[in-house]
C-alpha cells in the first residue's frame, strides 16, 4: 500500500475527497486525513482487483465509498458496496476489501 506524497493538513479546507486522491496501476493509495487516539479518518484509492485482506479491528469501521464499487466480507458474508454507499464493520469481526472497479472509499474508525 503507497501512501500520498502530500501530507499537509486539510484542516480549515474545504476540499473535495475524490480529487484528493489518484489511482494508481495496480496499487493501493492512501492517505491519514485525522489522525488521533480517539479515531482516524483515512481515505483510499484501490485500483480494480486490489484489496484488504482478512482481518479483524477491535473498533468499528465506517466505509463510505466516494467513487467505484467494492466487494466487502464481513464474516464470510459478501456484499457490493457502490459509490454514495456506506457499510459499517463491527469490531472483532473478520472482514475484507475487494475492488471490483477502481474505488475510492473514506475510512472512518472511532476508539474511544
């Protein structure tokens, strides 16, 4: 997974979340727009075909996809998830990514 090279702060921006990112051949790109004990808030380009693998977290994650549609397992039961949707995935429960197109999707994770 690449991280963006440009990492100013967004903070006090108004910006647009798909222009933030590009795609990338064959790649994951990322990039930490919030990051603090409380939670993070990244975004995600994934090229058609790229993922996560399974895994678990010990807090929720929200998915919100901005562009494409991905393919998401939460614990083995798959669902497609296209742009301007969102899924939600429980803590400790193993869960998955898979591009189906390009997509971008806003990552939000709360731990406290």
């Amino acid at each position: 997974m690449k991280s963006d090279q440009n990492n100013s702060s967004p903070s006090g921006q108004i910006i647009n979340l798909e222009e933030m990112l590009t795609y990338q051949t064959s790649a994951v790109v990322s990039r930490t727009i919030i990051d603090k004990k409380e939670g993070t808030v990244t975004l995600f380009a994934f090229d058609a075909g790229q993922g996560l693998s399974e895994h678990t977290a010990p807090f929720d994650a929200m998915v919100y996809v901005l562009d494409g549609t991905v393919n998401v397992s939460i614990s083995g039961m798959s669902r497609l998830v296209k742009k301007g949707e969102m899924v939600i995935m429980p803590a400790n429960k193993p869960h998955a990514l898979k591009a189906i197109t390009p997509f971008k999707m806003l990552l939000v994770m709360i731990k406290a």
